[in-house]
C-alpha cells in the first residue's frame, strides 16, 4: 500500500469509526469512554501498559478526537507523552499525561540525596487542567530528560490558543516528580518535539481536508450573479488550490507516518507551514462573509489551524532545523540529502 | 521513503559518475527540454537504462514505472541531457503499448530503448493552444491512409525528430472526430522553421504539413478516438519529476559550499520539504498508472504546485548566491545554471497545459 493511503485500510477506518462513536455519546460519558476503549494509549506497547498499536493507528485516533474539538490530553497522551516514557522506560500512567516543551527561561533540575527536585514555569501546556500529570522535557548538565510532574503538585494559570483549546501557564517549586529518566543516548529533545510537531501536522492535515470539502460544497450551493459560486473560474481556482495544499500537507505527513525520524517530522512541519495559512485564507474569500461567522464551524477550523501551526515548532524554525541538519554534513550534497 | 529501488539507483548514480568524469555532459537545468545529446542517449541506451518499464521482447526490461521514476529523477537532478529520447521514452513507448498495433510496438519501441529514436509532439497549433480541441489540422482519407494539411506549433526538438505524433481532426466537432497519427520525418511535404526561444536558442519549432501522406499502419490507435488518447497521453507526461525538478542542478550547486547557522538555511530547508513531499505524491501517481488508474487530478495537483515551486527556487537560488558572495565567490558554472533556470521559468507553468488548465482540472474533479 502506498504511505499516501495510510488511512484508507479497513482496520483503520473501523479504529476511526468506534472512536467517532464513543466522541458522539452523551458529553458527560466521553472520556470514560475513551479511557475504557484503551485510546489515549493507542500506539504504546502493551508492555508499557499501553493498548498496542502502532503509530497510524495512534494518527488516526488523533485525527478523529481533533475533529470532535475533544478537550482533553488523550492525543498527547498516546502520540507524544506515552512514547517518550515507553522510551524511557517510566511506566506509563493510567490517567492522562500531557506533554510540555515551552519551558519559560528554565526548568530548574536539582539532584537530592535520592531524588530530583524540580522548580520551573511552562507555557503552552496542552489540556494541563485535565491531565494528571505533565511530562516535562528537561536539560540537567547538558543531558536531556524527561520528569513526570503531577498536576496538583503545580499552579495552573489557564487559558486558551486561538483556536480555544485549553493551554496553560504552569508554575512549580521544588516538587519531586513522579518520575524521572534520561533520554536514550543519541536522543534529543528536538526530536521529541519532533513528535509533537507530527501529531500537530496530522491535525492541521485532517482539518484542512475538512475545510477542503466544505467549501466544496459551500461554492456549489451558494448562488450569486445566478450562478453557482463555484461556475465562476477565479473561485473554481481557489477550490482547487485548496485541495492542493491538502495534498500536499497529507503527503508530508503520510512521509512522516512511514518513518517517523524527525528529520521527516521536520518536513511535515515545514510543508504544513508553507500551505495551511493560505488555504485556510482561501477558504474564508471563497465563504466571503459567512467564514467569519461563529456560528459556522470554518472559523473555528481555520482558528485552530493557525494556532497548531505555532505549536510543536514553527514551520521557519523546523525548515531551518532541515537546513542546517544538511549544511553540517562533510560534504552535503542536496540529492543525495533528499533520498537517502 | 524506503527505497526499494536502491541498487538501481545506485547503478545510475554510477554512469552519471563515469559520464561526469569522462566530461561526457555539462549539467543544465530544464535538461529534458534543452539537453539535446543523441551521443548521450545512446549511452544510456546502451548502459540499459532507457525504457526500463518496456517488455523484454521489445528490448526493455520489463520493469516497473516506478523504476523509470528513478531513472528518471536522478537524470533529472543531475541535469544530464536527455531531451533528445525523452518525448519518445515519457509518451511515445507507453502510448504504443496502450493502442499500437504489434507492427508498430516492433518498430519503434526497440530503437527507443536503444536511445535512438526521437519524438516530437503535435498537439498545438496558433489557434489551440489551451483549447486543444480547437485543432484545425486536418486529415482526409485517400486511398491508403489520410493526407495530413495543417500547421503545429511549439513542438519540441521536431527539427531532430525521426517522428511526430500529430492531433489532427478527420471528422466531426470539437472532441469528437479527432485522430492521432505518425508522421515519419524527414518528410519533402513537411516544413520544419524554428521558433528561437527567448534566449536565441533553438528548441521549438512550427511544423507545417501539406498534404502529407499517412498510410494506415501509421495512425496511433483509433481513428476519432485522438481527444481521449491525447488526453491519457498528456496525463503521463505530467505525472513525472520534470515537473518539479527542472531547477534542481542549479539548487544542488548553489547549495553546495554554504556555512551552517547561514541566513538561507531555513530556505535549504523549505526546498529539502518540497521536493521530498511532491516524490511521495509522483510515487503514488506512478503506482496507480501502474495498476491502470491515472490520477488525473492528482497529477494535474502536483504539476501546478511543483511548476509554481520550480519558479520560486530562483529566487531561493538567487538568495543563497547572495549568501555565497560574502564567504566566497560563486562558481561560474552556478551562474550559467541560473541563466538557463531564469530563461526557462516562464514556460514552467505553461507546457503540457498550463496551471490555470490543470487548475480547471482539478476543481472540475472536486465538484463531481
């Protein structure tokens, strides 16, 4: 099967539908169902004490509890926290982790006599309020690490990115994690990031097919002039840039699914930059006024959107990550470079 | 991607090395349109890697399109000259193999595989240009076959070619009643003039035909079914790497030379991104052509974003001399790759349909 249709088979599509299912039950009864279901470990070893499954599948969980706004870590737990700590070799938790890369100036690591104590600020902390604890990406003398905080251990100053989801401003002092190990040698922070900026990817991929069709349909039944918006060329062109940049966000991340290396994450990111800002752009001028409308649902999209573009990495920051990553070679060569 | 196509890589990364060495070519950009080399097409006829994806019985290999895919990229990306067999290997051969007759696939596919038979194409003409079903060159029956009147323009390397594959109307309107016929060159009824492009050189030309004879054997699959098959044609010969990579010579050498922490390595990057994302969408194109479904839309996509891509490297390039001039001086070899880089870029996203077609394409498939 071709990585472009990494989510066209059977037993993915079914994994899609059971979750969409559970997402559309009563409110109250979601995250129950979820955690019954086994999704927020989705893609983690069942030796860690995870539910199993590999990483598409763990994607295509992503990409359906994105498009059901779920406010809660449960993609953050399966596709970023709970592959770090099975990497590291911390029991995965059974209740919900989310992950944190923006730290403020620093996250402090102290060695005591038989533990770590840690003391820091973190921004941007995805669902942090809903989460048991936070898994927070550290530098101690020059090694990277990750250090398992409990949430209540912390102080939370919510707010939300532009797309609403929650995210938090988290404070702590002196607290002992719950756990705490070392990256595996050769690994590094970016490329736990790395991860993040992959999950992000995904969602921004899934949003835009979404935007993609709706605004399909929105220039088909829309009429002006006496025509359907979507007889006049210049919009019919619009359409079709939209579902171009789609393409091309889905094949980065398809790339990224196959083998998910962070020089690959790396370029999911950058192609995601360089293409959703003007889709999403184009699917507002094809809706005219009506994208700007809170009552339909493209803002929202669009607004989310933007803000997982600012999360995991900056487009600019991961292309210059892939740029210098070639520069540093002894003799770089730019083909070779590209299909090692 | 994991590349299953690794010892055939490697193999033609090979002859590129000993073709280097032995000054066998210089790299140009756009080397499929402009590398005219019919010394170097027979090299790599001979080296075995012309029409990978042909039948054995015609002297291919009966590999996969995939395999041509590498081939052809790493061609491409080296900038070695491969105008002169390209048409006739991209189209001609699997156009054969669609709808030639067993004489036909015995006469032709040999000789391209061998690198030795040139192709050109006649589809435009002064009035169908975009609106290709404008054609007025027209073919009536005579005793034997058709005779061929009409006027086609901008056909590549027609002056060199031993064939051209000519879109004339035999009856009817519009779509309909539109034939495919080869017309063998040189030809005393066929006017060859070039059309200079703007840098003086010579690659297109105006083919003008009176009266020429056509036997039968030589019409291309059915009479009056020529929209359709040039339509399938042109789907192929969008769906390969010349449609993103016809800068990349340039790239590579700009980008060789340059100090990490440098102010174009975000842009190194962005380009890192864009050419390993469009070979995902071309490797997938090329499975479903393999299994006898063409992506049509699919193509049309990743030809409008990656000739709109090629357009923009030149500036990428232009900043990363700029980058070069404060650390060292630019190689000349570099500027003249940007001279045919900057002389090509307009017809980027114009030949084989042009992006506002492809875009028509597109969003005629998405409001199915």
């Amino acid at each position: 099967m071709n990585p472009l249709d990494w989510d066209q088979s059977p037993e993915r599509r079914a994994l899609a539908d059971v979750i969409a299912d559970i997402l559309n039950a009563d409110a109250g009864k979601v995250l129950h169902g979820l955690c019954e279901a086994g999704v927020p470990w989705i893609g983690i070893s069942e030796d860690a004490g995870g539910s199993g499954g590999d990483l598409g599948d763990a994607a295509i969980a992503a990409r359906t509890l994105a498009a059901h706004h779920l406010q809660s870590p449960v993609a953050e737990n399966s596709f970023v926290a709970g592959w770090i700590l099975e990497l590291v070799g911390i029991p995965v938790p059974r209740s919900l982790v989310t992950v944190a890369f923006e730290s403020g100036p620093a996250v402090r690591v102290e060695r005591t006599l038989d533990d770590w104590r840690l003391s820091g600020e973190l921004h941007l902390v995805p669902f942090a309020a809903q989460s048991s604890a936070i898994a927070v990406l550290v530098d101690f003398d020059g090694l990277p690490g990750i250090a398992l905080i409990a949430t209540s251990d912390t102080h939370l100053d919510e707010t939300c990115n532009l797309g609403g989801d929650a995210r938090c401003t988290v404070t702590f002092h002196d607290v002992a994690p719950q756990g705490f190990g070392f990256l595996p040698a050769g690994m590094s922070i970016p490329d736990c990031r790395a991860r993040l900026a992959l999950l992000r990817c995904i969602q921004i991929a899934g949003a835009l097919r979404s935007i993609r069709d709706m605004t399909v349909r929105y220039a088909r039944e829309r009429v002006q002039f006496g025509k359907p918006l979507s007889a006049i060329q210049s919009i019919a062109q619009s359409l079709a840039r939209i579902a171009e940049q789609t393409l091309l966000i889905e094949a980065a991340v398809a790339l990224a699914l196959e083998e998910p290396s962070t020089w690959n994450c790396a370029i999911a990111k950058t192609t995601a930059g360089q293409g959703a800002k003007d889709a999403t752009m184009l699917a507002h001028q094809v809706h005219g006024a009506m994208g700007i409308s809170s009552e339909y649902p493209l803002g929202a999209m669009t607004t989310r959107i933007w803000s997982w573009l600012e999360e995991g990495g900056r487009s600019k920051d991961w292309a210059a990550y892939l740029g210098n990553r070639f520069l540093s070679q002894s003799s770089p060569t730019l083909w070779t470079t590209i299909t090692h | 991607m994991p590349d299953a196509q690794g010892a055939l890589r490697n193999r033609v990364r090979e002859f590129l090395g000993r073709e280097l060495a032995a000054g066998g070519f210089a790299p140009r950009c756009d080397s499929w349109l402009i590398g005219f080399d019919p010394a170097f097409s027979a090299r790599l006829g001979a080296a075995g890697l012309i029409g990978l994806m042909l039948p054995t019985e015609y002297g291919g290999q009966g590999l996969t399109i995939r395999d041509r895919l590498v081939v052809s990229e790493e061609l491409l990306a080296a900038g070695a000259p491969v105008a002169a067999h390209w048409f006739a290997e991209r189209q001609f051969a699997p156009a054969l193999l669609r709808l030639g007759t067993a004489e036909q696939r015995a006469e032709w596919i040999p000789r391209i595989t061998r690198g030795e038979l040139f192709m050109a194409v006649g589809l435009s003409e002064s009035d169908a240009g975009s609106d290709l079903a404008a054609v007025r060159t027209k073919a009536t029956p005579v005793q034997g076959g058709w005779s061929v009147s009409g006027t086609k323009l901008w056909s590549s390397g027609a002056h060199h070619a031993h064939v051209i594959v000519v879109l004339a109307r035999t009856s009817g309107e519009r779509h309909e009643g539109l034939t495919q016929l080869i017309v063998r060159l040189p030809d005393p009824s066929v006017v060859i003039r070039p059309i200079l492009a703007m840098n003086g050189e010579h690659h297109f030309n105006e083919v003008v035909f009176t009266d020429t004879f056509v036997p039968h054997a030589d019409v291309l699959g059915e009479p009056g079914r020529g929209w359709k098959q040039a339509m399938e044609e042109l789907a192929t010969e969008r769906a390969g790497p010349e449609r993103y990579l016809s800068t990349f010579p340039l790239l590579h050498q700009v980008a060789q030379g340059l100090l990490p922490g440098c102010e174009s390595q975000a842009h190194i990057g962005e380009l890192i991104a864009a050419i390993s994302t469009f070979r995902v969408i071309n490797m997938r194109v090329v499975e479903h052509i393999e299994a006898n479904r063409t992506d049509a839309i699919d193509i049309a996509m990743l030809k409008d974003m990656g000739t709109v891509f090629e357009q923009r490297t030149i500036d990428v390039a232009l900043d990363m001399i700029n980058d070069h001039h404060r650390s060292q001086p630019v190689p000349k070899s570099a500027l003249s790759l940007l001279r045919d880089a900057q002389y090509q870029a307009p017809g980027f996203t114009v030949r084989g349909g042009t992006n506002e077609v492809l875009r028509g394409i597109v969003s005629k498939g998405l409001l199915l």
